[in-house]
C-alpha cells in the first residue's frame, strides 16, 4: 500500500512543506520577466507552470469537477490562440476549475473591470428566487412601487439562477453552487457594468411587475441615509427562558464569557455561526463546550508529489496540537447546542463550527456551507499575479470519507424556506421550534 511513497524518487526545489503548517510551498516559482499575453510561448507557459502546481501540489484537486487531465486538453488549444483582454477572460475560467472558494483571484480581469455598479436593493437569495431584503434608495423604490419582501424571479430576461451562472459563474471559483450565491446578497447583483438593470418582480401581493432599476457605483451609496431592512421590520421569534442566542460574529472574550455565566443552567443555547467570526477562536468558545480535551479536526496533508498524507501534523504539534480543542472542564456547557450555519459560513468560520460540533449535545442545522475550510496556498504566476487554493483536506476525526472541503459542514437538519413571505428570522424561529420539540419528547 505504501510502495509508490516509499520508492518515489523526487527533490525538493519547486515543492517544498512549511515547517511549522506543513503546507505545501512554492517558494522557487519565479515570474517570466516581461510576459506578454501576445507571445504564445508565454502563454504556454503560464498554462503548464499553473497546472503543474495543481497536480504535484493540491491534495484537494481530486475533488473538482473537471478531471485535472481533461483541464489540461480543453485549455491547452485555446491558449494557443487566445491573447488580449480575451486571455484576461480565459485566466478566470481556468481558475473556475480549481472548485475553491479561497481562490478568489484578485487580479480577476472580470471582477476589477465588471463589477464596478451595484443596485440598492439587498437581497437574500432563496430556491433562486430574490427577496428583497434591504433598500438604500426609499425614495426610488417607492417611486417604483418596490418594498421589502418583494421577490425578483427573473433579470434580464433570465432566470435567477442562469444569469448568475452566465456571469459570475463563469468567472469566479467556488467550491459548490450555494457559495455562490452570496454574491448576490449585498447590492444585487453586483455583476454588471450597465447603469441600470431590468428585473421581474412578484410583489408581496402576487402582482407581476417589471421595472429598470439603477446600478450605481459603491462611493455613490454613502448618500443614503435611510435605509429599510426587512429585518428591523419583522419580528424577531421569543426565546423563552430556557433558550440562549449567540452571534458569534459579534462574539468578543467578554462577551463569550459573559453569554456562558448567564445561560449556564439553560436547556438549550442557539449559536448562530452564519457569519464570520474575527474576535474569538475556535479554541475560546470549546473551551465553555467540551469536557475534555478533544480532536476535532482531520487534516490530508502534502507529502510529496501527487502524494497526500492522512491526519498530517503540523510542525509545533508536539507542543500543542491545533487540531484538539477544549479542556478537562467539569463546568463544561451540559444543555443542547443548536448550531446555525448557511453560505456564508465559510473557512475559519467552519474550521471553528467542526470545533463546535464536537459538543456532545450539538445539533447543526441550516444548509450547505462554505466549504474552503483550511489555510490558503499562493501560487506565483508566470504573469506575476498570483492565485490562492485551499491547502489542506478537512475530515471529521471519525471519517475518513468525508472532505469537509467543497462539501461544507455536516448538517443535521436541512432548513428549507419559502421566498413568498420571506421570514427574515427563519432559521432562528425554526431551531427554537425544535428546541420545544426536544423537550416536549415529540
């Protein structure tokens, strides 16, 4: 089982692993002095050095949906002809194929030159529906007759779901379809460069209506000083007194610390990781949730070329292993966890919801998450510009099957909702309700 690892022959000059994450490195990979889009040899060679990486360097790359041969045989003929703005275009469909939300290109031509206006309306995507969620502009959308609760179904002429595909889609990376959507949340839809965009509507009312909305540029919005949201409007569910509710994007060590010392003796705590959390660490908040020091996470690490090592160590794990959290805690949080986690959970808002999940009453619930969960390889390119991928492969510590990479957080309960009559507070007011079943016996 081990042969091709134990007689593979090969140096370490391009591939190298960091000695404190044992992650891949790249640290030999040089830009071509004066590259020009309009060489073809230059272009190449940009192919091969970026696919080579791949190959030899990303554990992950057997998940993607294109076999990583079969990128190499629809790409090598067309950047054999393509140069100009064209390759700029060509660049971004290539990385496409990566399937990895932490490569997000930031020299994306699309993106630096295309998605330069965004319209007022905030939107929550929902079964590829638009609700309406927030408006910057109240004055415009009264004038016309849009409100909060509205759902777009159709934009510029297409369906939600294929004009997201026949523009972002195209351009951008992302390990599963729902991570997609979150371009759409803020400003939709933030995919074009027109300055206005017509969208189909079905009012609240069950009224069709079409309507051009403007699409302005970022700096424009700072005029707006009023803005609705659908989620100062409605009404937030009642908790009771047995059931605590955490944001843990809010989340600071005080506030954690203060969160725990009042809810305690509760039944049940909801904490809701559908956000990014930059105050605390995975290691603070398991530290209130495990009785004993545990593993939580499994890496595939880089051994060698094409080679992945399962449950790789990092270098400073004979001091402390990143991949255990908690402590012996006999104060330990006793009651049920009820996790809330969606799209926008993503990377170390996962790796710490893979900590969380190791409560020994933790239920999850919501949908697919993010799933880019571990730290980011750079990889130079021949252009000078560089691109970033995932990595480490990501395993519960009790599956091996599972790659929390791509697939996103293990979900107990799939939330589904409805975008007519869109509850904002959906997914809190339906983990409350299991909460109540639990207790009931139902």
């Amino acid at each position: 089982m081990t042969d091709l690892k134990d007689n593979t022959n090969y140096g370490k000059y391009y591939l190298t692993n960091r000695k404190i994450s044992s992650i891949v490195k790249f640290d030999h990979e040089k830009a071509l002095p004066n590259f020009s889009n309009g060489n073809e040899s230059h272009r190449m060679l940009f192919l091969s050095s970026f696919w080579n990486s791949i190959r030899y360097g990303n554990v992950n790359i057997y998940l993607a949906d294109t076999p990583w041969d079969e990128v190499l045989t629809e790409f090598v003929p067309r950047f054999n002809t393509t140069e100009g703005i064209e390759f700029e275009y060509l660049k971004d469909e290539l990385f496409v194929k990566l399937n990895d939300s932490h490569s997000d290109y930031q020299a994306s031509y699309y993106l630096n030159t295309k998605v330069k206006r965004f319209s007022t309306y905030g939107t929550k995507n929902i079964n590829d529906s638009l609700v309406i969620t927030t408006i910057y502009d109240p004055i415009e959308a009264k004038e016309s007759n849009i409100e909060l609760g509205d759902v777009i179904f159709r934009v510029e002429g297409k369906s939600v779901k294929d004009y997201r595909e026949s523009t972002i889609g195209k351009y951008v990376s992302v390990s599963n379809p729902n991570y997609l959507k979150r371009f759409e949340s803020f400003y939709f839809p933030a995919l074009g460069d027109q300055e206005s965009m017509t969208v189909s509507i079905k009012k609240k009312s069950g009224e069709i209506i079409e309507r051009t909305v403007p699409l302005l540029k970022g700096e424009e919005f700072k005029n707006f000083k009023t803005i609705k949201s659908l989620f100062k409007e409605q009404k937030a569910p009642e908790l009771g007194d047995d059931i605590g509710y955490l944001h843990l994007g809010r989340a600071t060590k005080k506030r954690l610390k203060s969160f725990f010392k009042a809810n305690s003796s509760k039944q049940s705590i909801i904490l809701d990781l559908r956000n990014y959390p930059e105050n605390i660490s995975p290691e603070l908040i398991t530290s209130y949730l495990l009785p004993h020091r545990t593993t939580f996470f499994k890496a595939l690490g880089w051994y060698g070329p094409v080679l992945g090592e399962w449950d790789s160590k990092v270098g400073i794990a004979k001091i402390i292993d990143p991949f255990k959290a908690g402590n012996e805690n006999k104060d330990y949080y006793k009651g049920t966890v009820v996790l809330l986690v969606d799209h926008t959970t993503l990377s170390a808002a996962e790796y710490m919801g893979m900590g969380i999940q190791q409560a020994p009453r933790c239920i999850t619930i919501g949908k697919q998450t993010g799933g880019a969960v571990t730290n980011r390889v750079r990889v130079l390119l021949k252009d000078d510009t560089t691109i970033d991928f995932s990595g480490y492969g990501a395993f519960y510590p009790n599956d091996k099957e599972y790659n929390v990479h791509r697939n996103g957080l293990k979900i107990d309960h799939i939330v589904s909702e409805s975008a007519n009559d869109y509850n904002a507070y959906g997914m809190i007011q339906y983990a409350v309700d299991l909460i109540n079943k639990k207790s009931l016996g139902k």
